[in-house]
C-alpha cells in the first residue's frame, strides 16, 4: 500500500470538492441571477453550458499533452488556474463578465477532474480502485453537506459573489496539502524516443473498441445525468414548493447520505464486481428520477426521501463506472484518455443543459413545464448503458 494512501484520497476528494461545489453552485443561483439581471432560464442555461463546453474544448487539447508531465506538477498548474477563475467569477459585475469569468474556471476546472482521477488509477492497484473512488466520491458528498448550502447561505448574507470567494480561500488552505502530501506520478512518462506523437495517441484512443466503449460509458452517464441538473434546483422551487432555504435542504441531506453511502458502494464494487454493482444502480436511480421530473406540490418530507435516494443511487452509479473506465485504459495514455473522457463528458454536459433549455418551458405562473419530458429521455439513455457495460474489457492496470 502506498504510504500516506488515505491521506492523498481525502486530499484529492478535497480537490474535487471545490471543482464540484464550484460547478454544483450555479444550479441554486439561477434565481439570484434573473432577478439581478433580467435574464431568462434559456440564458441562464447558456451560462451553465459556457462552463461544460470550455472544459471539454480544454480537456481535448490537455488529452495530447498531459501524458508528458509529471502528474503532480500538472495538479498542482491547473489548480492554480482553476482558483483564479474561480476568483474571477467571485468579483464579476455583469452578466458578460460572469459569462467569460465561468469560461475560465471550465478551461481548467474540466481538467482538474481528470487529473484527480488518473492519479487514483496510477497509484491504487484495481483491487482496491473501488474504495479508493468511493473516498473520492466524498468530495461530491461533502460539497452537497457543506459547500453548497454554506455557499448558498454566505450568498443569502451578502450576494451572490460569496460562494465563489469562499471557494478560493478553501482552494488556497488546500493548495500546501498538495505539495507535501501528493507524490510525483512519473511511471506513464516515455523516453523521448518511445513517447508517442499527438495522432498516435488520437488514434490510440478513438480506434481501440475497448476505448471507445469507455467513453460511450461515461458520455452516457453524463448525458442522462445532466439532462435533469441545471433545472432541478429552480423545479424544485417554482413546482413542488421548496423555498430557497429548504434547496439548501436537498443538497445537505442528500450528500450526508451519499457520505456514508459512497464507501460501501465503492467497497460493495470491488466485493461483488463493478459491472454488477453498477447495473444495479442505474436501475434504482431510474425510479428517484421519473419520481422527481413528474412531482407536484408535496410535503417536505417525501420530497426529501426522493432527492436523497436519487442523490444516493446517482452517485452509486457513478463509483463503480469511474473505477471500470480506470481498468480499461492502457496505462501509458491513461492520463490523455481520462482527459479526453472528462472533455467528452462536459460537452455532453453542455449539450444536455442546452437541451434542458429547450424542451423545459416557463408558464405564465412561474412554474416550468415539459420537466417530465427531460425524465424520460435521462432513463432512456442512462438504461442503455445496460447493454454496452458487459461489453467492457477489464485489466488489471
């Protein structure tokens, strides 16, 4: 076992949760937003799309590169970049300026994630890939415990700036953690004579079928992920009732489950195999999902039950693939495809809010219509998965 392994998963996992607070964040503020600036859901959409589509545009062109770097040294570059567009985003004035300043955070912020993720797959053997992506996942979980209602209520005390702020004084309190605790990751490093050119690794990746299957995987995921999440917040308001406070609610009770709940599922992964797993939990998410996109004005407390569970088995479906996608790369490129992946997911992402912006319509009384559309095409593709998981090749890299 590597030394201080648990030490640099919780650091990674607290990288993950200002990459993950700094993204989930902008859903609750939608409403802070329109009303400052008069802007409409579908600009709003475009707001949240701008961040994914720069993230993907980088993450193409970081998946020739990154490979040629040593892991750490690439972490601790982008981290960098990723709090200055946070701090950018955290003094805009103007929509426009929100605009580029969230084109920024995504150029480095889409990155990040890959990064963080190829570390794990060089560092912890496959055995163990599921517990260790389970830890990882709690970065996501205490974003959802902490950083977005405290987030949220920062912005509820001054405006909407704070969360943002706020994140760039986690991100700096995190930054020496890095340095002393995350080791040099130099084994995927080439000589300069073997090191192969940007078209072979373009060519490794998209011709390899055990490649392109992996990313159909997480493109998928994605897909039927974020059809729902750029709406969800302001449904949960405008529909069923929720005030601004209680938002607060679905994000903190919902990741303090997912805390508890995402280690098991990542041990469960490694125990019982993470294709099983996995195809468990896309068929319990779908059930949260068709509950949530077709729900009226109910009490509190069932609503809650049904964001916790879709919160819980979303994230359940998430480990076990992460952890399958990690052992189905050829390790020399694995950094180039977890970054090329991670592009793929945020265009997909972008593509999905769009749509989202589309199909969801505002009525004259302030509530949206056509969310139960977006349900149905989020099972659609996350139920296809199904068919393409078995398919899946796993080595023990």
């Amino acid at each position: 076992m590597l030394k201080n392994e648990r030490i640099l998963l919780f650091i990674l996992a607290a990288i993950n949760f200002t990459n993950i607070v700094d993204f989930m964040v902008m859903m609750p503020l939608e409403t802070y937003l329109t009303n400052l600036y008069g802007i409409t859901h579908f600009q709003f959409s475009v707001l949240v799309a701008c961040y994914t589509l720069s993230a993907g545009i980088s993450g193409y062109a970081a998946a020739l590169f990154v490979d040629r770097f040593d892991r750490k040294t690439s972490l601790q570059t982008i981290f960098v970049g990723f709090l200055i567009g946070t701090f950018l985003c955290g003094v805009a004035q103007s929509y426009s300026l929100l605009l580029v300043a969230r084109i920024v955070t995504g150029v480095f912020g889409g990155v990040l994630g890959s990064l963080v993720m190829a570390i794990v797959a060089d560092v912890i053997p496959m055995e163990r890939r599921g517990a260790a992506m389970g830890i990882i996942t709690t970065g996501f979980s205490m974003a959802s415990i902490a950083g977005v209602p405290l987030g949220l209520y920062l912005a509820s005390l001054t405006d909407w700036h704070a969360p943002f702020l706020f994140l760039v004084v986690v991100g700096l309190i995190i930054s020496p953690f890095i340095r002393k605790f995350v080791p040099s990751v130099k084994a995927h490093i080439q000589t300069r004579e073997d090191r192969p050119g940007f078209s072979t690794i373009l060519k490794e990746i998209l011709t390899d079928r055990n490649h392109l299957i992996a990313l159909a995987l997480m493109i998928g995921l994605m897909l039927g992920h974020f059809c729902i999440i750029p709406t969800y917040a302001r449904y949960m308001e405008a529909n069923v009732g929720f005030t601004k406070e209680q938002v607060t609610l679905i994000y903190f009770v919902g990741g303090l489950f997912t805390f508890f709940t995402s280690p098991i599922v990542g041990r469960m992964a490694d125990k019982y195999g993470k294709k099983k797993v996995f195809s468990v939990f896309v068929i319990l998410c779908a059930i949260p999902v068709l509950i949530i996109t077709h729900m009226g004005r109910v009490p509190l407390i069932p609503a809650l039950v049904v964001t916790t569970l879709f919160f819980v088995f979303s994230s359940g479906r998430f480990i076990p693939a992460q952890a399958l996608v990690t052992g189905a790369i050829n390790p020399k490129i694995r950094g180039g495809f977890m970054s090329f992946s991670s592009a793929s997911q945020q265009v997909a992402a972008g593509i999905a809010s769009l749509i989202s912006g589309v199909i969801v319509t505002e009525n004259v009384d302030g509530t949206l219509g056509n969310y139960n559309y977006i349900g149905y095409v989020s099972v659609l593709i996350t139920m296809s998965l199904l068919f393409l998981v078995p398919r899946l090749v796993i080595g023990k890299s």
